[in-house]
C-alpha cells in the first residue's frame, strides 16, 4: 500500500518527487526481507559468461576454467545472496572466492565484478572498514601473486605482471570505493530529511492535539461553570419559585447543547483529519451571546469597544473569543461580584482586551486555578501577544490582553453596547 501512494500520486518515478528509489536509501519494505535473487542471477550470468569469453583470450597465458574454476565464480556470486542482511559476510565472501581464483592462475575476467558488488554493499550499509580491508586484501594478493609468488603458482612458465597494470586495478578499487561512499553519503542525507519530516509531523500533530485540548477545556470549564450555577439556583428555588427554576434549567439545557455542538466539532476534526469544520469557529462577533449566557447565570456583563474594528484573522479572533470566556467564567466560578466588565479597543495592529471584576475572590484561587489563566497566556503567546492578569489595587481581578493584527487591518467601525 505504500509502494501505491508513493508512486500513485505523481505518476512517475520517485526521484521526480524529490524522493529516492527504496533500494538506494535502504527504506524497509517488502524487499528487505527477500534474498536479492533477481540481480544475483543477472550477475552470475554475466560473470560466468564473462569469463568463458575472457578465458579465450587468455589461452596461452592462464591456466584454463576447469570445474573448480566454475565452482570458485559460483561461490563469489552466490554469497552475494547475503549482502543485504550479512553485508560483511558478502563482502569477504566473494574477495575470498576471488583470491583463490587469481592464485589458482585462472584467467583474468568478471570475478572482479562479484568483488566491487559485494564492497559496494557493505560501505553502502555502513561497513566501510570490513569493505575497505576486502578489497584491500584482493588488491594486495594481486601484487603478491603477479610480482613475487607467481615462480611457484600455477600457471607454470608465467612471468610477472607488468606494474602499469596495478595503477588500473588502484584505479578501479578506487572508483568502487567513492561510488560507494557516495551512496552511502546520498542515503544518509535522505535518512536525515525523512527524519526531520518525521519529527516536523509529529510536532505538528502534538500542537494540534494540544490545541484540541484547549478548545475543550475552554468550551468545557465555561460551560460546566453556567450549568453548575444554575442548577444550584434551580435546587434552591425548585420549591418557592417553580417558573424561575424552569428558567434555570432552560438555560442548563441551552448551555449543555452548545457545549455539545463545539465539542462534536473539535471531535470531528480529530476523527477525521483535514475536513474543514461544520461550522465556523467562534469569535469576537459571538460576544453578545456569551454575555448572554454569563447573564443567564446572575451575572451583570458591561460590553464596550473602542476603535474601528479591522478585518481579524480567524487566529486572532478565536483566540481573543477564548480569552473572554475564560475570564468571565474565572468571575462566575470565584469572583463574589456580580458585575464584570469586558472592553475591546482596536488600534493599529493590534486589540486590546480587558476584563475586569469587583471582586472579592469567594475562595483561595482568586482570578481561576491556574490552569485557565495559563491557557490564556498560550493563546496570546501563540500569536506573538502579552496577558496580564492578577488582583487590583482597589479590589477585584482584571485580565488585559494584546494582540497582535498583520499590518493593513482595516474594516469598519464599531458601535458601543452596553449588555446588563
């Protein structure tokens, strides 16, 4: 299923999408766990017919391919089979098969391919010394052999090498070798992009998932706070006010249902990553119902604004919204007031958020817990804002709050309104 969403996409092949094919950057998939039989086949052919052509021209000067010759290129091939999962063990494998090969006096051909094969895969997965010293070791028993023990190896009556001829086999280690570093090179530079895509993922996951989790505690704390305080009126007056009780539990139900509603939301989005919302997310043009709602409780919310109101990113909207809410749920749930004041000054590049309360704090926790003070101050600190909340010298609990607006703003004006 990978392998058809990589490719399925594009419609060619994986490089044109800036991604390398799975078998140069060493990517686990189906293949990993397969012997590479298809490749190892193609090149024992070519090896074996290689050096039956190689041979030929060689008559007078190497001992003929015998079956022990035959056996010694099947063995250098055949324990390539292994370069993936044993890399080292290839590696050594066909160099070993190689040297008895060139010390028996056979006819120099494509056993040097089984070499340069079994080299590459061991640099290429990360074995460059055991790579290095095999192929090290096949170069210095070809000097050995063709300049000094060539008097007593087959095959009888030969003379040493020319040494022109070991700056070629220096030349083609030394090629196999930087092909090699260069693919281990190009995938360990592929390994470090998947892995820092990996990583941007996952952050991005985490502060979605985190900013899920304040939209809950938000929508959740505000309204727990409303239907906490109108059941306990709807207890008290269920006896002596039945009609105010109703009221109650009229708003008990109101509240609960759009608690609901923003809770489905952010659950479908959850579910179903990258569907856009049923409905829009909340913001400042919501205020007069949250007042409502804080109204609905006992408590008397005074709403102004000052200043032409811009066009306000959905970021910055939704966060001053939250902002709201989570002050005049702090004033519900522990402030003894009954009136709070929430004003809203737009300026240039910026709005301004202040709530205050008359307090006193009806417990230890004066202005909220801690835990919907300090999502306030990520919320602003998310768009580059400030927020200040704390006690006032004259009594109560003021929360003010900056956020900043991408420069050219602009919008119409806005009216004052005064809700009890």
């Amino acid at each position: 299923m990978e392998e058809q969403r990589s490719h399925g996409s594009g419609g060619g092949p994986p490089w044109a999408h800036g991604e390398p094919p799975r078998w140069l950057t060493g990517e686990p998939g189906r293949s990993a766990s397969r012997l590479p039989w298809p490749s190892t086949i193609l090149l024992g052919a070519v090896v074996m017919i290689g050096s039956t052509i190689a041979a030929r021209g060689q008559m007078d000067e190497r001992a003929p391919l015998d079956l022990f010759a035959r056996l010694l290129l099947f063995l250098a091939v055949a324990v390539l089979l292994l370069r993936h999962r044993h890399p080292v063990v290839a590696a050594f494998g066909s160099s070993v098969a190689a040297m008895i090969y060139l010390v028996a006096g056979y006819p120099y051909g494509p056993v040097f391919l089984a070499v340069a094969v079994g080299c590459f895969s061991a640099v290429v997965s990360g074995h460059r010394r055991a790579a290095w010293s095999a192929v090290g070791m096949v170069w210095l028993g070809h000097v050995l052999v063709a300049h000094w023990l060539y008097r007593w190896l087959p095959p009888a009556g030969d003379h040493a090498a020319r040494w022109g001829q070991e700056l070629g086999i220096a030349a083609w280690v030394v090629a196999v070798v930087a092909a090699a570093e260069f693919v281990r090179v190009r995938r360990e530079q592929w390994a470090d992009r998947r892995a820092e895509r990996e990583a941007a993922e996952q952050r991005r996951a985490d502060e979605e998932r985190l900013r899920m989790a304040r939209e809950l505690h938000d929508v959740l704390a505000h309204s727990i706070s409303v239907i906490n305080v109108q059941s306990s009126v709807g207890l008290a007056l269920l006896d002596s006010d039945p009609e105010q009780a109703r009221a109650a539990l009229t708003t008990i139900k109101a509240a609960s249902k759009e608690a609901l509603g923003e809770v489905r939301q952010v659950l479908d989005t959850l579910r179903t990553p990258g569907d856009a919302p049923r409905a829009p997310a909340p913001g400042l043009d919501r205020l007069p119902e949250l007042v409502e709602q804080a109204a609905s409780t006992g408590l008397t919310v005074t709403f102004e604004t000052d200043g032409e109101r811009p066009s306000v990113p959905p970021g910055a909207d939704l966060a001053a919204f939250r902002i709201v809410q989570e002050a005049l749920t702090n004033v519900v749930r522990h402030s003894g007031s009954r009136t709070a004041r929430v004003r809203i000054a737009y300026g240039p590049g910026r709005i301004g958020l202040r709530i205050d309360d008359d307090g006193p704090a009806t417990g230890d926790d004066a202005g909220g817990s801690g835990n919907g003070l300090a999502g306030m101050r990520e919320r602003a600190a998310g768009l580059g804002g400030t927020i200040e909340a704390g006690p006032r010298a004259d009594g109560g609990f003021r929360v003010r709050a900056e956020l900043p607006l991408p420069p050219g703003s602009s919008g119409a004006p806005e009216q004052k309104e005064e809700t009890p």
